[in-house]
C-alpha cells in the first residue's frame, strides 16, 4: 500500500496533484463537503452555545466511506483542499470524520450525545460540549498523522514545498467560517419559510444576498424617481489665421460665470452672438501627465474586468478561474495550473513571482518598458494577506503559446489575467496634456488635447475603467501649435441639446465593486450572492443591467420593515469584520453569533403574526374564467402575479396576467403573456402551442415586432452564463 494519502476536493486537482508527488503519494478527493448542518432542520443548539450538530451529507455517504477505507494503514494523511476559510473548515470536517473512523459509529455516537444533551438539560445540567479535534501539530489515530497543508498555486514546486511544511488545522480559521455558517443558517432557516408563509414557496434570504438585492431595489428607485434636466452646449469649430488645421473648442463661461444654458433659444442667441465675435488664443497650459498600472486582480477586480471586456458574468468568470487554476493540459510533462488561487482580497505578489516578471519585462518589451523600481501594491483592510493576487503561475507562459490548449473563454480570461499582471510592474504611461483657453468678447472658450508620449504599461494592458474613473481625462487627439494672442477664425458654432442621465443600474461588475467598497461579502460569496438572486427571479439581467421584479421589490420592502438589522449595510459589514476578528483570534465565534441573534430572534416572532401577508392578497379584474365563468383575479405565487380563478379551490384554472400587448403573427389575435423556461423569462403568444410567437422584449409601439424564435433556449444577452 502507498504510504501517504493526499486528500483535495475537486477531482480536477487530483489529476493534476497525482503526476507531481510520485509513487509514495496516492491523491484522491472529497468532491467538496462532506459534513455540513442537516438540510431537514437547523441542526444548531440555540440554547446552548449555536453548538452545530454536523452529519455527513447523504450523497456524500459513499465518498465518505471510501475515505476513510482509503485512509486505513497510511503512515501519514494530508488535507489540501483550498487555502481560505472554507478550506480549512473542509479540513477540518475532514479530519473529525477520519479520526471517527467509522460513519455509522460515529452516527451512532452523535445521537447517543444528543440523547445525553436531552437528559442533561431535562435534569437542569450543562451538557457537555462534543470534542473538537485535537490542537497539536498533527491529529493521530490508530498511528497514523493527520497534516494540513495549503498551496496557493498548483505547480510541481508548490505543491512539494506544501508537502514539506505541514501544519496543524488552524482552528481560529476553523471559527469564524463556523460563525459564517451557523448566522448564515440562522438567518435562511428562520426567514426563508416566512417568506414561503407570507409571498410563496421556494422563496429565500440571506445576510449578504438580501442586501445586495436591497442595492439593487434602491438603486432602481433612483432610477425611477429621476427627472432629466434639459442643457445646452455650445461647440466652435476654429482655425488658426493663415492655416487649414481646424480644431474644437467648447464654451466654458458667459462673463465670468459659468455657462448654464438651458434652453434652446437662450443657446441660440449665445451661438449667434459668438459668431460675431473675434477670437483670440488666451493662454496655452502645456503639461506631462503620468498614468500608473493597477495592481493584479483579486476576486473583486478580475469579476468586475471580466464583466466590462468580455461580459462574463460572475459566476461564469469563476468557473472558467477555477479550470484554470485546477490544471490543463498545455502539452506539458503534466496537466498544470496556470493561475494562483482565484479566491482572494489580496494584491501582494511572491517574491520569485516578481523577479521573475522583472527580468521577464525588458526581455519581451525593453528596458525602457520596466518600472524604475519595483512597485508595492497596498491591500484593502482586512485583506488576507497570507494569499496572493490572482496571477499566472509563470509569466513566460504567455496567452500566444497557450491558445492551442484552451477554449475562446479560458484563454480570454488566462489573457487578461496575463496582461494585468505583466503592466503591474511596467513603467508609468506619459501623455502631453494641452490645455488651451479662447477669448471671444465676453465668451470664453477651453479646447484640450492629449498625445501619448510613452506607452509604458498600456503596452500589455488597457484599462476599461480608467477614463470612467476620472472625469477630467482628456480625449486623445491633438490640436495645432498655438500660441498667447494668436488669432484664430471661426468656421462655425453649433449648439447641442443634452439631459442629464440618471443613475446607472447596477450590473454584475458595479454590484460587486459596490459590495466590496460596502464591506460586504468575501471574494467566495460574491458570484454565489449574484448568482442566487437571479435565480430567485428577485433580479432579472437586461442586456447586462441587474433589474429587480416586482417580487424583488416586494420581498425586500418586508424584510427592511421587520429586519432593519439584516437590511443594513453597516451592520452587515460590521458583522463581516467581526468574522475577521474571529479568525485573527481577537473574538470568540459563539459571543459574535449571540450578539446577532438575541435581537433577530425576537423579530422573528414578531413578522411571524405582523408581516403582510402578500400570497392572500388578491386583486379583482375583468377577466373571466373560461372554464367556470367566475370572475379572475390577480394574486401572487413563486415567479410573481398570476391569474387565479376566484372560484378556488372548487376551480383550480390559473394563468399568466396578460401584458396587454397583441401577438404580431399575422391573422392570431393572442395575447403576449410572460413565460419561464430553464431559468429564462420570454413572452410567448397565449394561443401556444397553435401560435409559437416568442420574443425576449416587449414590442413598444411604433417598433417593428421581432422574429419570432426559440427564446425559451435563446442566445444569451450580454452578461448572461
């Protein structure tokens, strides 16, 4: 039998891991989770500490087993799922099942406890809390030791070095992804079935996901309650006396205030009075401006990047990391991973990985493309510092040589990781600025002008937000050589109608900036945050916009009228430090949970008999029911308002509420109604399956009707998995 067993969680990984550690090492996997709450009832001692009572995970039974048969007679074992919180808490139950030995045993044991908890509390006793694992450098039993160890990069090297310095399962990590788990169950178990009592089945909330949704309600809100305002801008065309070179400059102020104009006649008597007025060059401001790189991704950044270049969802952005990082095969020795760990709040890079980029640099763009010194990116607060960036695991492995082996979406992500890694350590970009200032009588002008002097880092990357950031950035483009009183000539002056804009929707790329800025959230919840509220049809995507359904408006009015707490954004970021705080050892997890839960426990009894009742609401309406005559009405059920004959339960006739907008098919007269299908929301034409009209958008008036096609299925809309 091979010495020493090798435990990661995902099969990829221990394809990759096996062909790296030799015949002394069996790697084998867990597929995740195998303990976790039971999924029939809390599973947590409210009354006594939020002891969690964990059991292995039905489907995981026989994985379970054949862990622990495959553990018998190893002279060590090592526990290598991912290296963050959640990592370590599947180490942890990991370890707890091996040391049990036996499942049914250690079933057996768990009920004979809790039998003992009952008699113990019935008698007026504190019972006894059930053992945790053992705290010393290695857990053993029946001779064998029980390592951790973590790799935030799947390579021969990393993985070996990994194998070379085992540590003990850190428990203070071990807390606070237990605090996460206990509130977060807390709060799902409590407000998922009063949701299900007051709005409808399969409804859910959370600590992070609810307030995310709130961001998102408000923010529509914002959207709705906003009125444009009407203003106007005036633009000369100009050229300097005796050239052809024409330029655009744009009214700045009328006197010496700024120039507010709001109606088109006033804008068309200040163009007209503009035309007759001799222009002269006031000042030229010429200026060198830097443009420094960013640091390499985190979880955050590269989510939000991914969205804005290549409008991949979060959820889809991780998948596609997570391949990369596990390992593929690029015509190597061994599959190998090509990333670092994609699960981090962390810029800091290792040091071999920067050296090796800076000698990298000169070699592939030139010395002068190299930063003078080597650039030092600061995390946020919190961060955990022990990871590092999402970067590639060699930086001479570039997106050309690998496009042979990945998919269009794996390379364009590997590509962008590639390339912000590679920029984080090039020299500043140098751009001439020109600012040039016009007097025109009483009128004053202002022209700018930008050419790029030095590339620097733009050589590898360019960056999609960096012009939205800073207002004041200049558009590229050059103006002619001026100088102080140079005369100029007027070709022309042309007023322009602009209204303000209301506030952008959040997409999956704001919605996350949003939620890290908040605090909110850690870099494994973000996809899941997104990707759980879509799916409850509380947020629905819109050509890349996150909009929230009436039931999004509706659940989240409830929860912040009975749980201002939960809905709150400081509080919920208080509570992430908090977990923090657990897991750097300065608070005890159970103090943490009590202090959320004593409040949120009385809340509940309270909506319990005060929330509103929104599935007994009904609305009357003009529609008949074709199968009993009675009078429809409108009420609401899982995915939102539907039509229900007011004769139920005796007539059990529903259907989907009209959107009062005929079917285009020639010579059908249907009506479009709402449908859903996989996930998808379509319209579809009410006389189907005799009519097969689907459209993804309502035709508005005026418009031509789409064509018809399977929505249902369709092509996804940008932002869509």
């Amino acid at each position: 039998m091979v010495k020493n067993l090798v435990i990661v969680e995902s099969p990829a990984k221990a394809k990759t891991i096996t062909k790296y550690l030799g015949p002394d090492f069996e790697v084998t996997s867990s597929f995740g989770h195998l303990r976790d709450l039971p999924a029939s009832k809390l599973g947590v001692d409210v009354e006594h500490d939020f002891e969690p009572h964990y059991i292995v995970i039905q489907k995981r039974r026989k994985i379970a087993k054949q862990l622990q048969e495959d553990a018998r007679g190893r002279e060590a074992i090592y526990l290598a799922p991912d290296p963050d919180r959640e990592g370590e808490a599947i180490s942890w139950h990991l370890e707890r099942l091996l040391l049990d030995d036996d499942i049914t045993q250690a079933e057996k044991q768990a009920k004979a406890q809790e039998k003992q908890r009952a008699k113990d509390l019935a008698k007026g006793k504190t019972p006894a809390k059930t053992p945790r694992a053992a705290r010393g450098k290695a857990a053993q039993q029946n001779g064998r030791k029980i390592y951790r160890i973590t790799f935030h990069e799947i390579t021969p090297q990393a993985v070996k070095a990994a194998i070379q310095h085992p540590r003990a399962i850190d428990l203070k990590k071990v807390d606070a992804q237990q605090a996460r788990r206990i509130l977060d169950r807390l709060v799902g178990y409590s407000l998922s079935p009063l949701l299900w009592k007051k709005v409808g089945r399969g409804l859910s909330a959370g600590r992070v996901q609810s307030v995310a949704l709130r961001l998102i309600v408000d923010r529509e809100r914002e959207v709705e309650a906003f009125v444009p305002q009407e203003y106007w801008t005036i633009e000369a065309e100009l050229k300097k006396t005796g050239t052809d070179a024409a330029f655009k400059a744009q009214l700045e102020k009328i006197g010496g205030k700024k120039a507010d104009i709001n109606t088109k006649d006033v804008a068309e008597r200040v163009a007209e009075e503009l035309r007759r007025q001799t222009f002269t060059v006031a000042s030229v401001e010429e200026k060198e401006q830097r443009r420094y790189p960013k640091p390499p991704f985190t979880t955050s950044t590269l989510q939000q990047e991914a969205f804005n270049k290549l409008g991949f969802a979060s959820a889809r952005t991780m998948r596609i990391a997570q391949q990369l990082y596990e390992g593929l095969e690029i015509g190597e020795a061994s599959p190998v991973g090509v990333i670092t760990y994609m699960r981090t709040d962390s810029v800091r890079i290792a040091d071999e990985a920067l050296q090796a980029l800076r000698g990298f640099i000169p070699t592939q763009y030139g010395k002068k493309y190299l930063a003078a010194e080597t650039r030092v990116y600061k995390s946020k607060k919190r961060a955990q510092e022990a990871h590092e960036a999402v970067r590639p695991t060699g930086v001479t492995r570039t997106p050309e040589s690998l496009a042979s082996y990945l998919t269009d979406e794996q390379l364009a992500l590997y590509q962008l990781i590639w390339q912000r890694f590679v920029a984080s350590q090039m020299a500043d970009a140098i751009d001439k600025v020109v600012s040039v200032r016009i007097d025109a009588g009483k009128y004053h002008l202002k022209a700018n002008g930008r050419t790029n002097l030095f590339a620097g880092w733009t050589k590898a990357y360019q960056d999609s937000e960096e012009r939205e950031r800073d207002p004041d950035q200049l558009p590229e483009g050059t103006l002619p050589p001026l100088a102080t009183n140079d005369p100029l000539v007027l070709i022309g002056a042309l007023p322009s109608q602009h209204f303000t804009k209301p506030p952008r929707r959040y997409t999956d790329a704001s919605l996350v900036k949003a939620l890290e800025e908040a605090g909110i959230g850690r870099p494994s919840t973000y996809a899941p945050t997104i990707q759980t509220i879509v799916s409850r049809d509380y947020v629905r995507r819109n050509g890349g916009s996150l909009v929230p359904t009436q039931l999004g408006r509706i659940v989240t009015d409830m929860l912040i009228e009975h749980f201002p707490e939960v809905m709150d954004l400081r509080f919920t970021a208080e509570m992430e430090e908090e977990l923090d705080r657990v897991e750097e050892g300065d608070l005890q997890w159970v103090s943490v949970v009590r202090h959320f839960y004593t409040p949120f426990s009385a809340r509940v009894t309270t909506a319990q008999e005060k929330m509103r009742e929104v599935k007994r609401e009904v609305v009357a309406t003009d529609y008949v029911c074709e199968k009993c005559g009675k009078p429809m009405v409108i009420k609401w059920g899982r995915f939102g308002q539907f039509l229900s004959c007011s004769a139920y339960p005796d007539c059990k006739n529903a259907k989907p509420v009209p959107t009062g907008v005929k079917c285009p098919e020639p010579d059908c007269g249907g009506d479009l109604i709402e449908r859903r299908a996989r996930g998808r929301h379509f319209y579809g034409c009410s006389k189907y399956p005799a009519c097969r009209y689907t459209t993804r958008r309502l035709v508005k008036e005026g418009e031509e009707p789409a064509k018809s096609g399977n929505a249902a299925a369709g092509e996804t809309e940008p932002g869509d998995e």
